[in-house]
C-alpha cells in the first residue's frame, strides 16, 4: 500500500490512529493510474489519484470535461474498456467475508480486498452488492427491447442467486445471457428470472418513487420520461443492495427541477440504506447540496480534496478557487464572474511535463512549480481538531504550505514565450524531416 494519503493523516492527527480511519473507511483508493493507448499516443487519463470513502457519507469528485472524473469512477468499478487500462494502483474495498475466501495475503487487508489483486470472477462478484453504478443518459443504459420490470428483476435476481449460493461462481459474475433468453423462451416455466425477483422489482421501482410501480414495470424505456429511466436506473443499482453508489453525473442529462428531486432521492436513499455514494459531476451546486467531502481534479490528478466547509470556505489550490470564483455570487449579483483562463491540457504523456500541470493558467506560478509536480500536502496552517478533522484538507500545490510572494511570480508573458519557443522548435523540426524525407 503507499499510502500517501494515510501518512499525511498520521502526521496531522497523531490522536486518529490508521486502524480507526480504516474503520470508518468502505473504499481506499492509492496511487491509481489509468492510460489510453491510442495511435496519437498514450493519454494520462488519471494520475496517482489516492483518496477514501467513509461509511455512509458522500464523497464528490468535482472538475472541468476532460478532468479524468469519469475515467475514475470507471477506474474504480473495473469498467475501463481498451484501449483504456488501469495501469497501477490499489483500489481496496470493505468486504470482511470476501477477505475471508481470498487465499492471497498480497490482496487482503483485515477486511479489505485490493479487487486489483483478485481474479476477473471475483472482481465481477463486487459488483452489486459491494458498489453499483448508474451514468448520465439511463437511455443508453437501458435495453429498449427489455422492459424496465425485466431488466431490474434480472438484476434482483443475479444478486438473489449469488445470495443464495455464494460459492458459485456463475451465479455470482453472470446475468441473462442467450442460452437463459433461449430457454425462457421455448420453456416458459424455465424463466431465469423467478417471481419472486419481479415483485422486488416493483418494491424497488416505488422506492424511487414511480408511480403505479406494478403497471409502470411492464412498460419499455422508450414509456418513460427522463427522471423516471433515472429512477429506474437507480433502482437498478439498488436490486444488490451495494454499500457504495458510484454516481457518474447523474443528473447532467436532467432539467433543473428533475435534478433537483433525483438529488433529494439519492440522499433519502443513503439515509435509508446507509450506503455511501462516489458522485462525479463537473457541477458545484451538486457537491455543495449533496457531498460531505470532495475531492477537485484536474488534469487527471486530484489537486485538492477535504471536508466540503474546509474546501469551499478555504480553498487553497489556485484551480479551486478559480471553479468557485466563476461561479455566480447571489449575494453580489451585479459583481463579474472570474473566467479560469486557457484550457485543461491534452493529457497526452509526451506533452504533460514533469511539473504543476495548472502552471500556465495558474496567477501564482512560480519557479519552483516548474522543477517537479507538487506533492499532496495538508500543512495548510490551520489548527486542526483531531475528533472532528483528521487533518486531511489538503492540495497538490505549493501554495499549501509556502506563503506567495508577488516578486516570486513568473513574468505573465512566461507561458506564451515558452509555447511560441516549443512550436518554433516544432517547426524546425518539421522542417528538419521535410528534408530528410526528401534526402
Ligand atoms: S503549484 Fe504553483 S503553478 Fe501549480 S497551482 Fe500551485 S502555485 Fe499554481
């Protein structure tokens, strides 16, 4: 484990031992790194990304397009398809009678798993019961041929069977494939799906509150509006009963008043169940109504991470302040919003240097952001109080435990130096192999 994060909770907090946080923790995820290996080049899509999920909170992970939100959630439920790759890392989820079956000490930690250490099938059986997923457009999630009963009962069942018998292994990592389809069909009394799995459907179908949940399941997606596919899909991620919910911009494709109740949904849903929730989203507004802790990426790191308060009201990584500078003040509504300028970089691994990757679009670069990438540091200077904060506000930037000084700044012109040099070398280049090739 490299527990980066752990070490500086240990520094902080000398009262909270790693044995309490590993209590309250249901996921701890460690220097997990994910590439895409595409003909252009190979794209950094997450970088050393470390953080935690405690027992019944909600954990936010905020950014611009492009950040490396998605990429992470995915990371995080094995669900990064090629040319994608989790490249390394350690993604360590609570399961004490899971941990119990693994015959691996390298994969096992008291009643964690690294589900990076594990085999396919038993990476698969998480899925459901350990986390679940729902995404953005519930439409191309869903099968239109299906109906919206069908697909959750299939869900409630593949978990029933697991339930039931734990140690199969195809009970645990398979659902309704073509032999089942076949079988159902020319024997109707072979259904794989049992009566039973179909009544949970509709339980879960009124749970997030669709109306006429008995008639509504035998209707297809195309029936439903967008907020009740989110809810069906939702109710879907239910049907393991998953401790963690992994929420990939969930409301994103939703109009206001709809998000609005799919918020308040999954919150009286966390309060019910107690799971915990991952929710990814670019949108502020979400983190702050919704989340206990976030974590704020940018270029497929995490620069920032803390309780919600400490991270709104003191942010210290100049990219945090930018997100929620240009985000409109009701208190001052003649006042400017404040643009973050430029772009996120292309991350790919020939362009990312070895330094800030907020540099050029950051008012306080200074020299000593250039010579290496800042490490994660919690030495913000606040007290901190052991019961409540263990100490872990903290941000990949200098900032975080150096004063800035204005001499310190580089020259504004700095950056557009340096790119009208690379293109220039660039060119020469180019020219350089015109040439060669002519040769
Ligand atoms: S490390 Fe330097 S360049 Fe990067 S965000 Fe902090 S101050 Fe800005």
């Amino acid at each position: 484990m490299s527990g980066d994060e752990t070490s500086h909770a240990r520094d902080a907090s000398p009262a909270i031992s790693d044995a309490d946080e590993d209590a309250r923790n249901l996921l701890r995820v460690r220097d997990l790194s994910t590439r895409f290996f595409t003909e252009e080049g190979q794209v950094n899509a997450v970088e050393s990304v470390d953080f935690d999920v405690r027992d019944g909170e909600v954990f936010g992970i905020v950014g611009e397009s492009g950040s490396g939100k998605s990429v992470t959630a995915l990371s995080i439920g094995d669900l990064v398809e090629s040319p994608g790759r989790v490249t390394s890392g350690e993604v360590w989820y609570r399961n004490a009678d899971l941990a119990e079956e693994i015959d691996d000490p390298e994969a096992v930690d008291g009643d964690f798993v690294d589900v990076r250490q594990v085999p396919e099938n038993v990476r698969r059986s998480l899925r459901g019961p350990s986390f679940s997923m729902i995404f953005q457009d519930p439409m191309s999630s869903l099968n239109p041929s299906l109906t919206v009963g069908e697909q959750i009962a299939e869900a409630v069942e593949v978990q029933r069977r697991a339930r039931a018998n734990p140690r199969s292994t195809r009970s645990r990592t398979q659902g309704y494939g073509l032999a089942d389809m076949l079988a159902s069909t020319v024997l109707p009394s072979r259904s794989y799906v049992s009566e039973e799995s179909r009544e949970r459907a509709i339980e879960l179908l009124e749970q997030v509150g669709i109306p006429d949940p008995a008639d509504r399941a035998d209707e297809y997606p195309h029936q439903f509006s967008g907020g009740m596919l989110q809810r069906a899909m939702i109710a879907q991620a239910l049907a393991g009963e998953p401790d963690l919910l992994i929420a990939d911009e969930p409301t994103t494709a939703l109009d206001v008043t709809i998000q609005a109740q799919i918020l308040d949904l999954l919150r009286d849903l966390q309060d019910e169940t107690g799971m915990s929730i991952v929710m990814i989203t670019h949108n502020l507004g979400v983190i702050a109504r919704m989340c206990d802790r976030v974590g704020v990426m940018y270029a497929g790191e995490i620069v920032e991470r803390g309780q919600l308060a400490d991270v709104f009201d003191d942010p210290v990584h100049p990219y945090t302040q930018g997100l929620l500078g240009s985000i409109p003040d009701l208190d001052e509504p003649a006042s400017r919003l404040q643009p973050i300028e430029g772009n996120v970089p292309d991350l790919y691994d020939h362009e990312m240097g070895d330094r800030c990757y907020f540099a050029d679009r950051c008012p306080y670069a200074m020299e000593e952001c250039l010579s290496h990438p800042p490490e994660f540091d919690t030495e913000t200077g606040k007290p901190v109080d052991p019961k409540t904060d263990p100490g872990e506000h903290g941000a990949r930037c200098v900032l975080a435990n150096h004063e800035f000084r204005p001499e310190d700044a580089l020259p504004e012109e700095y950056f557009a130096v340096e790119s009208e040099d690379s293109s220039g070398s660039d060119r020469e280049a180019a020219e350089t192999e015109e040439v060669n090739t002519d040769d």
